[in-house]
C-alpha cells in the first residue's frame, strides 16, 4: 500500500548550485516512480533560490 505522506526536503541556496541540486534530485527519486516534484520556489532577498522538493516516500 502506497504511504499518502509526503516528504519535502526545503534549499536554500545560489541558483546555479540550486539548479544542479534539484537535477540530482529528480535523478535520485524520478517523477515517474516517486511522484518527485518542486512544491515551491522563490528568490530571497539576497538572489538566492529558496525550493521545497516534494516525493512520496517509497516507489510502486
């Protein structure tokens, strides 16, 4: 039986290195097995990438 809880793992950081992170999220939970998605983002004050990746906790 699949879990209905979601994991969110939240970032802050520069928008290259934000970028990459999220890549090797994808690569390590893909969308099509972990539901993996970005529940949010935006730019702080500061010009770096706040995100939250959101996944379910186990694969089908």
């Amino acid at each position: 039986m699949k879990s209905t809880a979601w994991v969110e793992v939240s970032f802050t950081l520069p928008r290259e290195e934000a970028r990459k992170t999220a890549l090797k999220y994808f690569e390590r939970y893909p969308k099509q097995g972990y539901d993996t998605h970005v529940a949010h983002w935006h730019v702080t004050e500061n010009g770096e990438i706040f995100f939250v990746m959101r996944r379910y906790p186990t694969c089908d």
